[in-house]
C-alpha cells in the first residue's frame, strides 16, 4: 500500500515538471520570434498615390471685399444664388449722396451742352451773315468798278473826240471859217472832257479801294464773331463737368461691390450695418466645375503628371455616389506643408506637400457643387517610380 501511494506521487511530480518546462518553452520561442522578426512600415502602392485633399470650385473661392472702414448698406444676393459677371452683391454707405451728385451734375451739363449748342448756332449765324456781306460787298463793288470802267472808257473817247476837234479848230484859226467864239467852245468842252475823265479816275480809284475796304472788314467781322463765339464756348465749363462726372461714377462704382466673374455665393461672412474691414463680404465661387485639390506627399511628386486618372473618396459623398472620378489638369509649382491655410510656403521648415489640382467629371461636379472645401482622399494611378543615379540597382 505504501509501495503504490509512492510511486503515485512521483508520476504527478513528474507531469508537472514536464508541464512547467513545456510552457517554458513556449514563451522563450514566442519571445524569439517577435524580436526576430521586426514589423516593417507599410510601403505605398507602387501603381497608386494616396493622398488627402479638398473639393474646390473652379478658380479657388474669391473673397470678395470693399475699402475699409466702409458701412455696408445692403446685400443684393443670397447664399447659393448664381450671379453674372458684373452683377451687383452688395452697396456701401455714401451711395445716395453721391447718386445726388451724379444727377446735378448731369443737369449742369445738359444746360452746359444746351448753351454750348446755342453759342454755335449764333456763331454759324454770324459766319453765314458775315459770308452773306462779303459776297454783297465783292459782288456790287465789282459791278460798280465795271460800270466806271465802262463809263472811263466814253469820257477817254470823248477827250479824243474833243481834243480832236480843238485841234482842227486851232489850225484854221487865221482864216475867215472860224470864229473866235468857235474855238472858245471847243476848249471849253476839251477841258470840261478832262475834268470829267479825271474825275471819273478818281471815281474808280474810290470804288476799288472801298471794295478792298469792303472785303477786308467783312473778313474782321466774321473772325471777330469766331472769336467772341470761341470765347462764350470757353467760358463753359463743359470739359470739367464731365471729369467731374466721371470721378463721381468712379466714387460711386468703388461703394458698388460686383462680381469679378460668373459664379455662386458660397458664404456670407457680413450684414448691412457692419462696418467693412480685413474680413471679406462674402465668398463667390465657379461651381459649374468643381476640382479636387490633393496634397500629394513631395516624394510622390515625381509619380504624378497631367492627364493622370484619379479616384475622388470621402463617408460625406451624397448617397449612390461612392467615388468621383476626374482627371489631373495641372500640378502646383510650390512644396508647402499640408495645411491649406498656409499662405507663405518659404516661412514654413515642415514644408512637405505639393498640391494636385483633378478636374472632376461633368456630372459628379454637379453632384458636390454644395460641397466646397469637403476633405476627401484622393488616389491617382501612378508612374512607377525610377531607379536613381548611382544606386546598387544601376
């Protein structure tokens, strides 16, 4: 009895030393394998970029302000509404004044063109009176200097003819057939043909100079009236006026905010009332084609081109709608961090990523118009990357 207890209990003694060594063992070769064995980091797909990035309208979001310190009387759009190019959003204060001054300075310049108009019809008057003169003056002055001419002629005619006569008279003076009564006469009427054919030059010469006199002051008149009519239309400050009107309109233009370009408002960051300052009034966008912006790690820059097709993914994509789908249209020029806020890529030592700007297609566009600024991942089927100079591989 005694003989069978103690070899009982050397059997158990013995299962558990077997027992304790064998679970020895197990946890010395687990140990063995972990440290042997050391996890690697998962490598990117050599076919494949991933990268997370953020929806976009076309061109960015415009930030859309005034001059500072500006109030803002009224808004004339609302979030989501489309506008056209040149539409108005919004009005500051000052507009009412200044729309009064447009219209009285337009008044002034319609009385300014309304006076400027009649300055030149009187001048047109005065020029037509003044031609209307001249032609009197050079037309009956003609005819009056032809007829003295004309009667010049007869008198010099005459003193022949009586010059004559005296003559004839003269050479028969010793003889019985001419009296002394006779040759009287006859000198009588050779001297009154003198008088009168002197008198008759003196005539013409009279008649030409006053034609010339004539002449001479019609052109004075008709300069004078140019002159004075010249003088009225300088004295109309018709120029002024409308560079007058144009600062207005420029004054005016600056308290009118409108779109720079076709797009929807995305967000209104300010109220009438509010004065303006470094915030923007609100945030327009081009929707009607809407690109995702990937961050693409610097090191995958190289993998990356235009033209490549990209997968657009993220949990708050409409539903029915698992993926976008587009194309790369342009790669950005600088490496910055991945922040989209950054504004000074040269100020930041953590500079990391290059932006990928993907063109989505025409109707997932439409289907996240409302989705500016979505995070999402982006994969883009890559180029396979290429064995650099000088590596053991080359």
């Amino acid at each position: 009895m005694v003989k069978t207890l103690t070899i009982a209990i050397l059997l158990g003694a013995a299962c558990v030393s077997v027992g304790y060594s064998g679970a020895a063992l197990w946890r010395d070769g687990k140990s063995g394998t972990s440290s042997s064995q050391p996890v690697r980091p998962s490598r990117p797909s050599p076919d494949r970029v991933v990268a997370l990035g953020r929806l976009e309208p076309r061109g960015g979001v415009m930030a859309i302000s005034g001059p500072p310190g500006a109030l803002l009387v009224g808004l004339e759009v609302s979030e989501g509404q489309q506008v056209a190019r040149g539409a108005t959003l919004a009005t500051l204060t000052g507009r009412a004044e200044l729309l009064a001054e447009k219209a009285h300075l337009e008044a002034q310049i319609r009385e300014a063109e309304a006076r400027f108009r009649a300055e030149r019809a009187h001048e047109a008057t005065l020029r037509a009176e003044a031609e209307i003169e001249r032609r009197r003056i050079q037309e009956l002055g003609e005819l009056e200097i032809r007829a003295q001419r004309a009667k010049l002629r007869l008198l010099r005619e005459a003193l022949q003819v009586s010059t004559r006569n005296l003559q004839r008279l003269e050479g028969l003076m010793g003889s019985a057939a001419v009296s002394p009564q006779e040759l009287d006469q006859a000198r009588l009427i050779t001297r009154r043909d003198q008088e009168d054919l002197a008198a008759g030059e003196a005539l013409l010469a009279k008649l030409e100079a006053e034609h010339k006199f004539g002449l001479d002051q019609a052109e004075a008149r008709a300069r004078e009236a140019e002159a004075a009519s010249a003088s009225l239309r300088a004295a109309i400050p018709l120029e002024s006026l409308r560079r007058g009107l144009e600062l207005v309109e420029a004054r005016l233009e600056r308290l009118t905010i409108r779109a720079p370009a076709a797009g929807r408002v995305l967000k209104i960051l300010a109220h009438p009332g509010e004065a303006i300052g470094t915030r923007p009034i609100l945030q327009l966008g081009d929707t009607g084609a809407m690109y995702a912006v990937a961050e693409v790690y610097e090191t995958d820059r190289c993998r990356v081109c235009e033209g490549m097709a990209a997968e657009v993914t993220s949990p708050a994509l409409p539903p029915g709608h698992e993926a976008l789908h587009g194309v790369v249209e342009r790669i950005g020029w600088t490496v910055a961090k991945n922040d989209v806020l950054g504004l000074d890529p040269s100020a930041d030592a953590y500079a990391r990523v290059v932006e990928v700007f993907v063109r989505l297609d025409p109707e997932d566009s439409r289907t996240v118009e409302n989705l500016t600024y979505l995070q999402v991942e982006v994969r883009l089927t890559a180029r396979p990357l290429l064995a650099r100079r000088g590596s053991p591989g080359r």
